[in-house]
C-alpha cells in the first residue's frame, strides 16, 4: 500500500492503487463539483459529430493547441547551428525556459541559451538596461566568439529596438565592438518557430556579408551553399553532408547544430561544439548559389540571397522522398559539374526496392497529417509516391500561397485529389477531422496522442494511431536522431510507415479463435 522505501513505484503503478483510486473519487465528487459521468460522456459524443465539427471549424477568436511554437524558438535553433555562438534571446525569462525546456524534451540535451530577464520595470522604461548587463554578462561567462539576440513579444510589444540597443552597449564599452552580435526581430504575435528561423539566418547574413559585399563576386570560391531552414532531425544535417562528400562537391552547410544538440556522455560538457565557421558564412556571397532545402519557409533568406548576394536560388522543394531527392541531386550536380556518385546511385535503387517490396501494404492507405509548410510538401509528395491516400493535410502556420501549391500537388494523383487543405487551423480542428472523417492513420508530433486516445475513447473500431514524425516529440526517444530527407530519409520514413500498418495489422488480429485467421508470421 502506497510508496515504501523497499518497492518504490512510478506514479502511473501507485495511482493505480486503491486507496489513490478511493481518495481521487473521493476529490471529484465531494470538491470538484464536475458533471455526472453521463453527462461529460454526452459532451465527449457530441464533440466528435459532424454538428461540433462545423461550430468548431467557425470559431474565430481562439485558438486552441496551435500546432507551432513561437518565433524566438526558432531563432534559437538557427543560431544553435554556428560555430561558438551564444543564443540570446531579449525578453521574458519565462519565455525562454519555455524555448529550452522544448528542446531538452525534444533533443534529451542541455541547450545553452540565455534570457536578460526583463521584468515590469523593463516593460514601462524599456530593455536597454537589461541588454547592457545582459550582453556583458554573457559575455564574460560563457565567452562565445558571436551572440546572436531575437526577442519576445514583451520586448516587441514595448518596441525596443536592437540595432541601437545593441550599437550602445558597444559605444559605452558593455562588450567590444567588434563582437559579432547579429540579430533579428521576432514579435510571435504573428508567424512561427520557422519564421523567427528565417529571421535569425537572414540576420547572421546580413551582419556577416552586409558591409563587406564590394569584394565578393558570385562562383568565385567554386562552392554551394545550402540552408536547412527549421531543422529538428538530425539525421538531415549528416545526411547531407554524406550526399555532398559522396559527390565531392565543396559545399557549406550554413547552420549545423547536430553536434551541439548530440554530445557523448564523456565526462566533458559542451557549451559549444561543431557548428558552422562564421568564416563560411563571411565566405557565403562568393559562392555559385545558395540552395533552401525548405522554400516556402525561408521568404527573408531567399530575398537576402537574391538581392543582396545576386545569387539564383535554384526552383526546388524539400529534398524528401524519391523525386525531390532526385531533383535536388541532379541540380546540385549540374551546377558543380559533379555527376552523382554510384554509391547514391546505388542506395536511390534499394529506396525504389523497397517502396516496392512495401508497396502491397502501403497502396491505398489513407493518413491525415498536419506540421509544417515545407515538410507537409515533401511527406504529401512521398505519400503519392507509396501510393497512399490523404484525407485532411492541416498546417497552422501555411497560409494561402501554400495552400494553393499544396492543392495543386494533391491534384496530381487519384490517392490525393480529394484532400482538403487547411491552414491557419489548430489541433482542435484536426481532431474534429480525424473524428468525423476517420483516416487509417494520422501523422504528427507527440500532441496528436490525444487525439489518438480520443479517437479510442468513442469506440476501438474508431481509433486512429498515431505515427510520430515531426516536432516536437517529447515522448519517445530518440526519434530526432532519424533521417527523413535524401533516400535515406525515405527509407527510415518508408520503415515507420509500412511497420506503422503491420503492427495495426497484428493489434487487430490477435484475439485467440476470433481474429487470429490474419496472425501470420509472414507479412
Ligand atoms: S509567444 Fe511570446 S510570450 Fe509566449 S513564449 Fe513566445 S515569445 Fe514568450
């Protein structure tokens, strides 16, 4: 009976205990003052019928779990990605806890960032103050070569102004003058964790290169550059760094924190480690083109790089399953003059014969996803390739143009053609969709579990699982370690996906004498 020093138990094995069980009734009917079981039944009813879902789809002043984080966020994770740089984000501290408790979960490591901790006298005489300690500070204890600032709604809100910020902490001696401090404005009343990405590396881009572009001239170092945009799996940086060398093509990968967010347990801490040299970045105008591996995220970067580098940004989608693969190789190698490597071309081969030896079991599957813009281009494009239906692709933070290039991809494939596209929306939404539009399977980050247990809770026949691709995903591990782009990618996502289906398959047909006709060794 309750915890004992000699069988101490996890709060899920205790709370299951009687006297838990007696004591949590007991709560809830003499000071909850709740609803009657019946009742809160009838509401959850309700909320899964087609009636709720059309309230729900005109609710306009609230939003509820919205599917994306905030700006700052973002930003983080882009200065994360360059060699010696300290994020440092002007605002509340609150909100930067926030930034780093989601990456710890999500990365199950430290991650260094820090906060000036503005508070009420901040937010009535302005942030000028906390930014002088704030930088000094930093500074001296975890001497960074760069500090790259983004901000908080408090510090927008008041309008605080980090050029001249950041400019009089120099002139009055707070930190030396020629300490890189790139920065970016990110208000998260509007946009997302990708834009505030954007943000940031515009704001690297133009510290490092701004002044200093009479001496540059585009193709003159022979190189690519490339920018992952808001990256989560780690797998992606490596494996483009594997694609490039393979080719032997001189490249720099313009933001790489998969060093930094996978340290070995080795007895040494690392603030810092790995990262992009902020000389690559210097070096970046010099260079043939730039490629986005998440166009539609990366507005301010591709405008940056067009107009201030005078670098042609190459027409391409996210490099995910076999055809944008395809495309983002052949470009890479037309304009290095590198022909793709036999070891690609061997590895494109046993992606296609594996989509094929998966194919019985994946063809006309149907999945609802949601995530972000880039990402939900490739995964629906990958979905075509396997030969999957998609019922509902969600995305909070899409907006119209994307709406329409994603309306038009799903108008290319039967499986795809009556997909309904919704952005803007949240995850109360999503859950009104996959509750009256039941798909085999949905797609997306932890939260969606939720939905999946309330998917369940109307009935087993109506449960939809969730397979976890995205971010954030707090809980299981591991899984940011993945790859999901280049053949590579399509091969672990293909793995989850058709081992997704099977495993379903399994939980369906396990019942002794009833449904174990289908238990078979062989699938
Ligand atoms: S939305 Fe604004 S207030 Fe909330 S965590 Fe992000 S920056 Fe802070």
């Amino acid at each position: 009976m309750s915890q004992s020093i000699d069988n101490i138990e996890t709060g899920y094995t205790l709370f299951k205990q009687d006297e838990y069980q007696d004591m949590m009734a007991k709560k809830r009917e003499l000071f909850e003052e709740g609803h009657s079981s019946e009742k809160v039944k009838e509401v959850f009813e309700w909320t899964t019928t087609e009636e709720y879902k059309e309230l729900n789809f005109a609710r306009k002043q609230l939003t509820i779990n919205p599917a994306k984080a905030c700006q700052p966020l973002g930003s983080v994770l882009c200065a994360l990605g360059f060699e010696n740089t300290l994020p440092y984000v002007h605002g509340s501290q609150g909100c930067v806890a926030y930034f780093r408790t989601y990456f710890n979960r999500h990365f199950k490591e430290p991650v260094a960032c820090v906060s000036d901790s503005m508070t009420e006298d901040a937010a009535v005489f302005g942030g000028q103050k906390n930014m002088f300690d704030g930088l000094q500070n930093a500074l001296a204890l975890y001497k960074p070569d760069a500090i790259a600032v983004s901000t908080t709604c408090m510090a927008e809100v008041i309008g605080d102004d980090l050029n001249a910020f950041i400019g009089n902490a120099k002139k009055e001696g707070y930190i030396p003058e020629d300490l890189p401090t790139p920065f970016t404005h990110t208000p998260s009343f509007v946009g997302s964790h990708v834009t505030g990405w954007d943000g940031m590396f515009e704001g690297m881009a133009r510290y490092f290169t701004l002044k200093d572009m009479d001496n540059k001239t585009v193709g003159s170092n022979g190189k690519i550059n490339i920018v992952p945009g808001f990256e989560t799996y780690l797998g992606n940086y490596r494996v483009i760094h594997r694609m490039m060398q393979e080719m032997d093509v001189d490249y720099s990968l313009l933001c790489d924190p998969s060093e930094v967010l996978d340290t070995p347990a080795d007895g040494e801490y690392r603030m810092y480690s790995g990262g992009t040299p902020l000389d690559e970045v210097r070096d970046a105008p010099n260079a043939i083109t730039t490629i986005l591996l998440q166009p539609d995220q990366l507005v301010k970067t591709k405008k940056f790089v067009e107009g201030t580098w005078k670098q042609e940004v190459p027409k391409l989608e996210i490099p995910m399953g076999l055809d944008y693969t395809d495309s983002f190789l052949m470009t890479v190698s037309e304009l290095t003059g590198k022909p793709i490597s036999p070891s690609l071309e061997k590895e494109r081969g046993r992606f296609v014969d594996m989509m094929t030896d998966s194919h019985t079991w994946l063809h006309g599957k149907s999945f609802s996803i949601y995530g972000d813009p880039d990402y939900l281009l490739g995964l629906t494009k990958f979905l075509q390739e396997l030969g999957c239906e998609v019922k509902h692709i969600l995305c909070n933070n899409g907006n119209k143009r994307w709406s329409k290039k994603m309306a038009a991809l799903c108008a290319q494939e039967p499986g795809t053609e009556n997909a309904e596209v919704h952005f803007g929306k949240d995850l109360w939404h999503f859950r009104s969709l996959v509750l009256t539009d039941k798909p085999d399977f949905m797609i997306g980050n932890s939260y969606a579990k939720f939905i999946q247990a309330d998917t369940k809770a109307k009935g087993d026949e109506f449960e939809v699982p969730l397979i976890r691709l995205g971010f954030p995903i707090f809980d299981r591990h591991h899984l940011h370690r993945n790859t999901t782009l280049g053949y590579e990618g399509g091969m672990t996502m293909l793995t989850t996906l058709v081992n997704a289906v099977l495993e379903k398959l399994d939980a369906d047909s396990m019942d002794l004498g009833k449904t174990d006709f289908g238990f078979d060794l062989v699938r």
